[in-house]
C-alpha cells in the first residue's frame, strides 16, 4: 500500500502564463505523483482551500508577478486556520535573494529560481516524502 | 512528516465539520487496508443519505465545465454537494495529473461545496476502487447530492452505472462522436444524454441523431426512457433543462419503490465485490494453497490430472461450510 505523493500546483496572479508551473506539474507526475493543478488566476484563499480537500503533501506556487512577499505568508496563515499547518510548501519565479531569505525564514521550504532543472523539484520533493 | 494524527481524532473532527479532517480520511480510504475499513466502519451508520449522479463521456467532452454549472444551481436550491473527480494513473509512471478542479474553482471557497480528485490508481477502468468510500464519506459528511465525474474509457461507463442512481453521459457534436457512444457502450449505461458544446452549429444534429439511435431501444411499459439534452456549459445554456431532466429522473426512482431497490442492488454488489476480492487475496496469500497447487501442476503438465480435478483437492482445503 505505497502512499502517493500529492502535490497541488497553482499559479496565483493576474499574469496569464502558466507555462512553467505545467512544466513542473508534468515533471512531478513523470515521477510518479498526483498532481492537483489548479491553473491561472488563484487567490490565496482558493490555493489553501484546495490543497485541504485535496489533502496534498505539497503544494508548489508560480510566481512571476512579484506579489510573493503577501501571496506566500496568505496561504500559509490560511492553511493554518484550515488545520493543515503540516503541508510542505515551495515556489519557482523571479524573486530577489533577500525575500528569498525572507520567505525560508518563515517557513517556505524552498524557492527554485528560473531555469531550475525539473530533476532538482523532484529530489527536493522526495527528500521529504520516500517511496514508501 | 508524514505523520498523521490518529483516527479516532480525525474522527472525531470529522463529526465537527472539519473539512481537513473528511480530506484526510479520504486519503485513508484511498490507501485502503486496514485503517480504510476501520474509518468506513465508523461512518457507514451516518451514510445513505446521498443521491448520486455520474457524470461520464470522452476526454475534453466538457464534463467538469458542467459539473461547475450545475453545481452553481444545486446551489441555488439549497443542496450541499460533493464532487468527486476521478482522472486516469499512468499504467507506467503511477503517476497521474489530476486536472478537473481548474473548471470548478469557482466553488472553492464555498463551504457546502467539497470537491476531491481522485487518481484511478489500480483500478483497470476509469474509475477508482475507492470511489464507493469516497462517497460515502461525502455523504456521512453532511452532502446530499454527490457528484462523480469519470472520462468514459474501458470499463468505467459500467462501473459508473453500477454507483451513480442517475447517469448522464456527456457526448460532444465532433465527428462521428454518436457512432463513438454506441461502440463504447455509453448507449446503454446513459439515463440522460447531454450533447455538450452547443454552441458549435452541429450540436442539433447530433443531438438529433443520439435521439434517433435512442429510438431503437426497446424500453418496457413504464421504464424511463433516456432523454436528450442540448447544452453549453461555455454560454451556460440548457443547464436548467439538464437540472429538470436529472429530477424527473430521480422523482421516476422514486416512484413505486425502484430507488429502494436500486440501492439494495448496489449494497448487495458492493458486499459481494469486497468479498470476492477478500477471497482472492486470502487464497493467494495462502502457503498451503501455494504448495499444494504448486505439487499438483506437475501432474497437470503430465497430463495425470485435469485442471478441475486440481480445483476439487483445493477446494477441500479451503471448504466454507
Ligand atoms: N465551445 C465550448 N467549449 C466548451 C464547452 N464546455 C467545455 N468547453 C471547453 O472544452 C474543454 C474541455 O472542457 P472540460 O470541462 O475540461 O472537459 P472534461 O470533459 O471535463 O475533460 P476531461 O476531464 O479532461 O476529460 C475546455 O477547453 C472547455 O473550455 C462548451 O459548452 N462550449
Ligand atoms: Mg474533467
């Protein structure tokens, strides 16, 4: 009865461009995972909310649009308030390495910058979550 | 970082209305075993509620863009639904990319909407083995409408009809689609046929034609007779003609007591099934049936015994009074 691994990907914003979070989705479920995608347009509150009754592991944010400083610490308290503190949480985009501190400081695992090797998503992932 | 917390909490908040707690139970009804049963034990006395309706039709057919407007109008009446997205796992990855909630995120912060996507995972069609459990969770949860949406591949159409009381198939008016349903089945499975994608100019015709094939069924006196609808989930037309249709047939159920029964039948199969299975995995995990069977095929490869006569010999060790 091996647990799959499940990992919501969403890409918050106005911004239109989803293409990189398809990447990682696709990658992700390459390597055997459940990817709940949840595509453009997500606010913070639709992101925790989907990730509790999905009752993922993961989730993982795209963001290109520079709001990551408000969008990160949202979600992160809307989970909280939902019960569902334990879930692992990362992004990808263009962030400057202060907020990147920032953010790790506050509890994102991890931020992947532009042009990260899909293989590197996936080791971060199952560091955390072995095949069992 | 994988712990849990224990059932019996998760129970607990589950009783409560905790959502995060419903979801997580669905993830231990999904790796079943053990913990599985022991969650279904404990809810089933709250479950029976629920009616359930499956949404069913080829891939892109616009399934889930539907299940978004029809939710928006069980809403309106007052409905608390539950919906169950059920997508296919890669025969060679294991890994599944679970894509319906896009169309639905529209109820995402409404607390009477629950939506959950599920992965086939072992199962052969397009369905999970644990969507009966999934539903009844929804169910002891507090929904009264269940939704389940599955692509119409393999096997799935059956093993729809076999959990949904309504079943709508979903068909769009691309080429040859009409002919495409009747080769995979989907003819007879259906209680309402919807041509989706109205909005394209040859969705009369089409639709035309689902009603014309419709005709050659020979329904008995009194049964339902498959309807046909015309809708777009895009321009949100004909969803209050599809809302209509799916209560006349629930109201046809529940005339002279067929709903009654349909839901003995598909208790009694569900029984059936987790016994067959639990059959199967107990003779195979068997070391006396392995040695035994093991021994004797040699006769069989020498052509000393038939294969029955294999089966009687096992049959004797395992003898159900
Ligand atoms: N023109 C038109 N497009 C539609 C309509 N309904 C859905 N679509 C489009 O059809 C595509 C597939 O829609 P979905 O709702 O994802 O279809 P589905 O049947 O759930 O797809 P799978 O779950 O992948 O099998 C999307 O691009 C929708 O925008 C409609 O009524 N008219
Ligand atoms: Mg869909």
């Amino acid at each position: 009865m091996a647990r799959k691994v499940r990992v919501l990907v969403a890409k918050p914003g106005l911004d239109g461009h989803d293409r990189g979070a398809k990447v990682v989705a696709n990658a992700l479920k390459d390597a055997g995972m459940e990817i709940i995608y949840t595509g453009l347009h997500q606010t913070p509150e639709m992101i925790a909310e989907s990730a509790v009754q999905e009752d993922v592991d993961v989730v993982g944010l795209s963001i290109l649009s520079g709001a990551h400083m408000t969008m990160f610490p949202r979600v992160m308290e809307l989970m909280k308030e939902k019960g569902a503190e334990h879930i692992v949480i990362f992004g990808g985009g263009i962030i400057p390495a202060e907020d990147v501190e920032k953010l790790e400081k506050i509890g994102v695992a991890r931020i992947f910058g532009p042009g990260t090797d899909t293989g590197d998503i996936v080791k971060f992932i199952r560091e955390r979550f072995p095949e069992e | 970082m994988r712990e849990r917390p224990s059932i019996e909490s998760l129970l607990e908040l589950f009783a409560d209305g905790k959502v995060s707690a419903a979801a997580r139970l669905i993830t231990i009804l999904e790796d079943g075993g053990k913990d599985a049963e022991r969650v279904l034990d404990s809810i089933f006395q709250r479950t029976g509620n629920a009616y359930r309706i499956g949404f069913t039709g080829p891939p892109g057919a616009g399934k889930s863009s539907l299940l978004n407007r029809v939710t928006a109008k069980f809403r309106a009446k007052d409905h608390r639904v539950g919906i169950i997205a059920i997508d296919p796992t890669s025969p060679f990855t294991g890994g599944a990319f679970l894509g319906d909630r896009i169309r639905m995120q529209a109820h995402s912060e409404d607390p009477d909407v629950f939506v959950r996507s599920l992965a086939s995972r072992g199962s052969l069609g397009g369905i999970s083995n644990c969507t009966d459990e999934v539903v009844d969770l929804m169910d002891a949860f507090g929904k009264d409408l269940v939704l389940i949406e599955t692509v119409g591949v393999g096997q799935s159409e059956l093993e729809i009809s076999e959990k949904a009381h309504t079943v709508v198939v979903v068909l769009v008016p691309e080429s040859g689609d009409g002919i495409q349903a009747m080769k995979a089945g989907l003819m007879e499975i259906g209680d309402i046929f919807v041509m989706n994608k109205a909005d394209h100019e040859d969705a009369e015709g089409a639709a035309r034609e689902i009603q014309d094939t419709l005709r050659l069924k020979d329904i008995p006196e009194g049964e339902w007779e498959p309807k046909v609808v015309l809708t777009s989930a895009r321009e949100e037309t004909g969803i209050d003609d599809l809302i209509d249709v799916i209560e006349e047939h629930r109201r046809h159920l529940d005339e002279g007591g067929r709903f009654a029964n349909m839901r003995k039948k598909i208790l009694r199969s569900r029984v059936r099934n987790a016994l067959m299975d639990r059959m199967e995995r107990r003779l195979r995990a068997s070391d006396k049936v392995r040695e035994l069977l093991e021994q004797r095929m040699e006769s069989v490869y020498r052509g000393e015994m038939s294969p029955y006569m294999v089966v009687r010999e096992l049959e004797e060790l395992v003898s159900i009074q």
